[in-house]
C-alpha cells in the first residue's frame, strides 16, 4: 500500500477514531503499555541490529545514545503511557457557550485535528510518545522515523498497532511510512493528511515547509542558553549548567551556551570551568574568555551552533541586555534561562527573550511534555502562533463551532426586524 493509499485510509477511518470515547483510548493506551512490555525481548534485538549498523557507519556518540531503546527508555516510555492514561480527555470541552439570540445557542468545542504525518529523529522512544498521544487526543497518525532504528521502528509500530487494533481502534488509526522516498509523498498528500510535524534539522523542516501545501508545525535546532548574572548564587548557577549540560547532552534542550555577566566573569569562570572540566564538558569561548579560562577559541559563528554533546561555548557579557540581545540573535527560541537572585530582573529577561520557554534558577532540561505534566509531548513547538512550547495534548486539539436553533434564518436580523441578544452561558 502506497503513503497516498495509507493516508486515504486514515482519512476515511479519522472520524470514527475522532467518535471513540475516552474509555476505549485509555483501554487502547492500557492495552499498548502491556503488549510493550511483553514485546520487550523483540524490541531489544531489533535495537540491537540497529545500533551494530550505526556503529559500524561510524555514527556520532551523540546520535547513538538517541538510539539506543533500553529497559530504562522501556520503563520511561510506559510510565508515560500510564501518566497519559490519567489525563482528562482533551476532546468535547466546551470553551465557550453563548447565546445569540432567544433559542439560538453557539457552543465551541475542542475536537481532534484529524490526520497528523509526523517525520521525527532517530529515537526510538520518540514513535511511542507520538503515536500514543495521537490516541489519546483522536487523531490519527503517520509516523515516519530516522532510518537509522528502522528495525526497532518496524517493532515498536507493529507492537502498538496491534494493540490498538485488537482494543477496538479503527484499522485507520495509524500507518507507518518505512523508507526515506515516502517522505516526498506525504507532503503530496493534502488531501488527506491535516496537519505534518517535522522534526530534524533546519535544513529539513524548511524543507518540508518548501514542498507541501499541508500547515507545517514545529522546530529545528535548539540552541539553549543560561545566562548568569551579577546576582547569581554561583554553587546554584553551576548546578543548573552541569545538569542542562550533561544530564542528557544529545537533546534539544540541553544548555549549548552560557552567558557571564562581566562583573562576575573573573571569579565565577574559573570556577565554572573546573566543574565543566570533571564533567569531562570540552569549553569553547572568544578570545575575552581565554584570558581567564582555558578554552577552544571560537568566533561569532561558534555561537550559532548547536553541539549535542558534552560541549558548551562560553561567552562574557556587559550586563542582561546584551544578554538577552545574544539570546534573541543567537538562540532558537527553544529554551533561555536566568540565573538570578533579582526579581525585576527575572521578569525583565522572561519579558525581554523571545523564547518559547523562559525560565530562572533550573535547569533548561525541564523543557519537556512528560516534565510539564502533558503526559508526553510530540515536539517542542518554537514559533509565535500556538501550539508553542512543547506540544502535547492540548496541542493536537483544534476546534468547531455548534450552532442550534429553532427554525432561525438570517434576513430578520439584516433587515432590522429582530435584534441579537448576546448572553454568554457559562
């Protein structure tokens, strides 16, 4: 079956996975929880192949650990799930009820988008987020990975799909897309598929907003930055940057820049630099930074990049507003935190930086769907019109209008006979 014939599929299947209650979502997610965990051994070897052939093709350290699919990222994965099952259900809130006029009555109400393509990395764990909460909010779904865990994919997928099958999921509620030249596919698929979710590189997500007529959501790089103030406690500030450093470095919203504020660089650089250095963190900075820490020289550009890895670039600034005037050009308006003990100047930077996530005195791998209590999150939205900021379930949820009345039509209120009578109802 061809992508256009799996998304046509998905279409026709859409409202009636839209129509299942949330019994039988949470019955599909519970099902799935339990179908991973019995599968585990299956999931395991397939992750093993795939891990061999990156390695032998010399993959980055960094890719690997997002590949690697243990009973760690197992455990994780379906905690998740369960956390998802606990959510309320995102579908059929009323957000607005008003009356028109006497026996005329509007009502808003949240409903599922329909038919997601969702194109993301080389991690395993990353299918189970997506799909499952795809389940949860009634949209269907095609899931297209990194070729790199192809087999592990192919596992998962099939593990998921049967379970939702076998729960009373519509035979449309998800497809997968295998190889790299259905990519170009999908994004014809207008007709059918509502909504494409790319996540990768800048280069790919500009990509698919280039070849597709479909709305496209979602963010490229993530370039994090921490800036320490005048008025950081530096044990507090080190912490922070360590753990956003090197808690998982190969993520999109762990730290990648640290800005210093001129009036404490001399003595908290050092200082900075010794825990970087036992964290085994390779330091880069300009030439005002190698004065008073050993660090790899890097220019201007250095600043743009993003390292995935347990490597940091380290920068000297004036004060906040050059601060945030680097993390505005610089960053990816992923995730910028303060490190400060000053109120007004927290709410100056969470006003100032054009962030989808601002933050002070924690550490920047908070920005997570699972850690904001969403259950799990399909990626991390960085642009100005919602969904921004990690997108979970209330996400991947838009909206419809009711109207019921009682034989009412139009001219009366044109001509002047008849009057609205607007009254919100709740």
């Amino acid at each position: 079956m061809t992508i256009t014939e799996k998304a046509m599929l998905l279409k026709k299947d859409s409202t009636r996975l839209a129509a299942a209650g949330v019994d039988l979502r949470n019955k599909a997610l519970n099902d799935i929880c339990n179908a991973l965990i019995d599968g585990s051994a299956e999931i395991f070897e397939a992750n093993k192949k795939d891990l061999k052939d990156a390695e032998e093709n010399g993959l980055a350290p960094a890719v690997m650990k997002r590949l690697k699919f243990d009973e760690n990222k197992l455990h994780a994965s379906v905690e998740g799930i369960k956390a998802l099952i606990g959510l309320k259900d995102p579908l059929n809130i009323i957000t607005l009820k008003r009356q028109l006029d006497e026996g005329l009555t509007l009502v808003r109400s949240t409903c599922p988008i329909g038919v997601i393509g969702m194109i993301f990395e080389a991690r395993p764990d990353a299918l189970i987020q997506i799909s499952t909460l795809c389940i949860k909010s009634g949209n269907c779904c095609i899931l297209k990975g990194g070729s790199e865990t192809k087999r592990t994919n192919k596992a998962l997928f099939d593990i998921i799909y049967k379970a939702a099958c076998l729960a009373g999921l519509p035979e449309g509620c998800m497809a997968q897309a295998e190889e790299r030249s259905e990519i170009n596919e999908l994004l014809t698929c207008d007709k059918y598929v509502d909504l494409i979710i790319p996540r990768g590189s800048n280069s790919f997500v500009r990509f698919c907003m280039d070849n597709t007529k479909i709305p496209v959501m979602g963010h490229a790089d993530g370039i994090c930055h921490i800036y320490v103030s005048a008025e950081a406690d530096p044990d507090m500030a080190i912490s922070c940057i360590i753990d956003a450093k090197t808690q998982y470095s190969a993520v999109c919203n762990a730290v990648e820049t640290v800005l210093v504020d001129k009036s404490i660089a001399e003595k908290f650089l050092p200082l900075l630099s010794e825990s970087l250095k036992k964290a085994r963190v390779k330091q880069n900075g300009n030439a005002e930074v190698q004065k008073i820490i050993y660090c790899n020289l890097i220019d201007e550009d250095g600043y743009k990049k993003e390292y995935l890895d347990k490597e940091i670039s380290l920068k000297i600034v004036s004060g906040i507003d050059e601060a945030i005037s680097h993390i505005n050009t610089y960053g990816s308006h992923h995730t910028d935190c303060i490190i400060t003990k000053n109120e007004s100047l927290k709410e100056y930077f969470f006003t100032m930086v054009d962030s989808a996530n601002v933050y002070c005195n924690c550490s920047t791998r908070f920005a997570d769907g699972f850690r904001y209590g969403f259950g799990a999150e399909v990626g991390i939205s960085t642009g100005k019109m919602p969904p921004r900021g990690p997108v979970g379930l209330e996400g991947l949820v838009t909206y419809k209008y009711k109207l019921t009345g009682e034989g009412h039509i139009v001219a009366p209120y044109c001509d002047g006979t008849k009057n609205f009578n607007f009254e919100d109802l709740q």
